[in-house]
C-alpha cells in the first residue's frame, strides 16, 4: 500500500522529535492531530542520522514559510537557558515529597512550589494539556511558534499606547497596579520532554494572565482565589496543594471573603485597580470567592490554548466573555498599596514569585 503524506510525515516526527515539518502539517490538518499523540517526543540533537521524509510528505507540508521555522527554533532556544537535568524516578519521587513539605511549611520558597510543580506534572497532566493544545487551531499555532511573555518579546510600551478597555492595556494597568512584572517566572529545570517543558513554562508566563482575567491583584487572598482557579481549571497537583495551603494563611477577614461565611452580596472592599477590576454584583445570596473560583475554573475555554500576543488589540470585556468569564467575582478584593508586602513573606505570608524576586534585589 502506497504510504501517504501524512504516515511520511508521522514517522519523521518520532525520529526527529516535534520536526517543524510535522508541525505545519498538523496545522493543516486539524483533525489528524490525535495521531501525533502518541509520537515520542526526543530532542532534536539525537536526530542527526534520521532518514528524511518522504519526497511526496516533504511537497506536501512545505507551505510555511521557512521564516516561521526560524523564529520558532529562537524563540524555543532562547526559552530554556539551561538543558534539563535528568532524574531518575526515585530521585524524583523523594525530591518531590521534600519540596512539597518545604513549600507547606514556608511558602515563600517559590523556587519550591516551582520545583513541584514540575516534578507532580509530568507525564500525565501536562500530556493532557498537550493534547488540548492539539486538538485546537491556535495552541498547535502556540506549539509551532513557540511564544514567550517577557519584557524582551512583548513591547510594554506598544501596549500602555493601546486605547482603554483593550486586553494590551488592562494587562500593563494590572502590573502596573500590582507592581509586577513578567521576567521573574522560574525557568523548568526537571521536565525532560521538551515540548511538555514548553507547556509548563508557557503555563508559568501565563499566570498573570490568569489573575487579570479573575480580577484579582498579587495579594494573599487573590493569589488563593487564582490557584483554586487553576486547580479547577488545569488540575495540576501544586495548584490543589496551593489552594487548599493557601486559607491557613489568610487573615479571618480574608478567609470569610474566601469562604463567604458572615458576609452579604456586595459587601466588598473598594478597589483602586481601575477599569479591568470589573464591578460585583449588589443583590442575592451570598457566595465565597472559593466557589466561584471553583466553577469558573470548570466552564472557562482551556487558557493554554490562548495566544495571548496575538489579543493584545481585543476588547478585554470580549475577551473574558469570549473565554467563559460571564460573571465577576462575588467580592471585589483591593490590593493595598501601603501593606508591607516584604514583612508578610517573612512572618510566612502566602507568597508571589514576583514579590520574592522584588525582595531580592531591595
């Protein structure tokens, strides 16, 4: 039986490990993604002495420009500074319980919680989230492309100049609001799978995301609310880990707003966030931040099939309708400027990655 472009191109993607040409085939054909799933994914350098594809697969999948395949090939490059370091599963079974005892007994070692986060994530939550990325147009564009979220690829300029009520916009108000920044997310050391090591690091950079589109700030308790989203959302283990460590920590205000115990429909504290904090709702019974957290984190469109570079011009109100964000939270949480975030993280305070590496280089 004579072999068709697509099995050509199938098999030179198990040898080569994700090969461009592979990529843009599967761009073209959406529905056979499901056979790239089970390809084995290797690093290119082990690939030097594979056979080419087919003649008939290679005219058939050379429709992208070669410039993509250069631009994808720096940005993946470029991503990871360090190569993985290999651990056998021993090793990452003991130093994933010890990180997991770190990060609950001093939750300001992020670099911790990051470690876990890699080391609770591989094969299979992160082979699920690759498959949702297969299955849509715009995250095998994400996998083909290979985008990062840092102050060298995004043009942090461009979209403060972007008019009002933009997603570009709401997201530099929201840092700027919160005092953040997007270069301090942790690199992924203990992911051998690079394109699994991709996902992770992509999810990473996407986490301010996560909170502007919860309207939530870099606080204690939106950081809470933002991983019970995630753990709905991506079901990650550190994001459950997160989430259910995270209340111990509150103050009883805070876990009343979280829990919704003794608090009516809109007795919310007034934010200084501007626009994109929305407006919560006035009347009906009372429900925690935690419950919403959690049903929103069920209905909302997979985030990590979001291109997020290419929305920077979209309405924000559009977009957050457009990914299952029909209602806001029950309770407005403002972010106190004047609070000694510093002093927090040293009475064991519920962390952020960016305010460590603020801390840091005070």
């Amino acid at each position: 039986m004579e072999r068709t472009a697509l099995d050509a191109a199938r098999d030179a993607c198990r040898r080569t490990g994700w090969e461009r040409r592979g990529q843009r085939l599967l761009l073209a054909c959406p529905r056979q993604s499901a056979c790239f799933r089970s390809a084995t994914i290797t690093s290119r350098s082990s690939s030097s002495s594979s056979r080419t594809a087919s003649p008939s697969a290679s005219s058939s999948i050379s429709g992208t420009s070669t410039s993509t395949d250069a631009n994808a090939d720096a940005s993946s490059s470029s991503l990871h500074t360090s190569a993985p370091i290999p651990l056998s599963s021993p090793h990452k079974f003991f130093l994933g319980l010890g990180s997991a005892v770190a990060s609950l007994l001093d939750p300001s070692r992020g670099d911790q919680i990051a470690l876990l986060s890699e080391l609770s994530s591989e094969p299979f939550h992160l082979s699920r989230m690759r498959d949702q990325m297969l299955a849509s147009e715009e995250g095998r564009r994400i996998l083909l492309d290979r985008p990062q979220i840092n102050t060298k690829t995004v043009d942090m300029a461009y979209l403060r100049s972007l008019p009002e009520g933009t997603f570009g916009n709401e997201y530099t108000r929201w840092l700027d609001w919160c005092g953040v920044g997007p270069d301090t997310r942790a690199e992924v050391l203990h992911v051998d799978d690079p394109t699994l090591r991709y996902i992770m690091a992509r999810n990473r950079q996407s986490h301010d995301m996560h909170h502007l589109l919860c309207l939530m700030p870099v606080s204690h308790l939106g950081e809470t609310v933002v991983k019970m989203f995630e753990a709905s959302h991506f079901g990650l283990p550190v994001s459950y880990l997160s989430a259910l460590a995270g209340p111990l920590r509150l103050s009883a205000e805070e876990r009343a707003k979280l829990l919704g115990f003794g608090l009516a429909h809109g007795s919310a504290l007034q934010s200084e966030s501007g626009s994109a904090q929305g407006n919560a709702t006035s009347s009906g019974p009372a429900r925690g931040l935690a419950a919403w957290a959690w049903k929103q984190g069920q209905i909302t469109t997979p985030l990590i099939n979001v291109y997020w570079e290419k929305r920077w011009e979209q309405d924000f109100g559009e977009l957050r309708r457009e990914l299952g964000f029909d209602q806001d939270p029950p309770f407005r949480v403002a972010y106190d400027a004047n609070r000694k975030r510093r002093d927090d993280l040293s009475r064991g305070r519920w962390p952020s990655k960016v305010i460590q590496a603020q801390k840091g280089a005070a």
